[in-house]
C-alpha cells in the first residue's frame, strides 16, 4: 500500500528479490513463525514461565525487523522502508496477536486463573 501510495507499486517486491520469491519466503516465514506461536502458547498452557519467554522472543524479533528496515533503508527501499518493512510487520503481529487472543483456549484459561487470584 505504501508503495502504491508513493507512486512505487511493487518497489519492495523488486528490492527484495521479484514478487515470486518474496511471496514464497514470506509464506514460508509466516508458516514457521506461526507453528512455533502456537507451539509456544501451548507450551504456556503446561509452563506459564514460557510467556515470559515468548514476550522475550517478540522482543527480540522485533529488533531484527528494526536492523533490516534499516539495512534495507541503505539497500535501495529509502526512508519509506520504514513504512513499507517495520510498519507491515506490526502490522502482521498486532494481526496475529488478535487472532490469538479471540480463538484460543489458553485466553480462558488466563481469565480463569485471574478470576480464582481476585477471589
């Protein structure tokens, strides 16, 4: 949307290796980065310490987004890289998060153990 908004469309695709193969690796990343969520979120459910580990994890994914927006920034993508890479993949996360947070189990499971520590 950036891209289009700029007059550019399809410059991220063309900076990071041609539509085709830009639409495989994200595929590919988002299946991985999926199954090990929801692997994780279930790990909580029998080790709520985990979280703290997933909270970690985000954290740090998050700052490799932030190094190659800006490698990318240098690389041909411009201020807007900004926009176009670490604003899409907050984008995706904030997306993800609700997905989460509505559909799964462990959510009631969270609200259920606050519910028994207020009584």
């Amino acid at each position: 949307m950036v891209d289009a908004a700029v007059g550019q469309p399809f410059h991220t695709f063309t900076v990071m290796g041609g539509i085709a193969l830009f639409t495989i690796l994200h595929y590919l990343f988002n299946v991985a980065y999926g199954i090990v969520i929801v692997s994780l979120v279930h790990g909580a459910a029998r080790e709520p310490s985990l979280v703290i580990g997933m909270a970690f994890g985000f954290l740090v994914i998050e700052f490799g987004f932030v190094m190659v927006t800006v490698l990318l920034s240098h690389l041909g993508l411009g201020e807007l890289a900004w926009a176009r890479i670490f604003g899409g993949n907050l984008i995706g996360a904030a997306i993800a998060f609700f997905m989460l947070s509505r559909r799964h189990r462990l959510r009631d499971e969270f609200r259920q153990a606050e519910e028994e520590e207020n009584e």
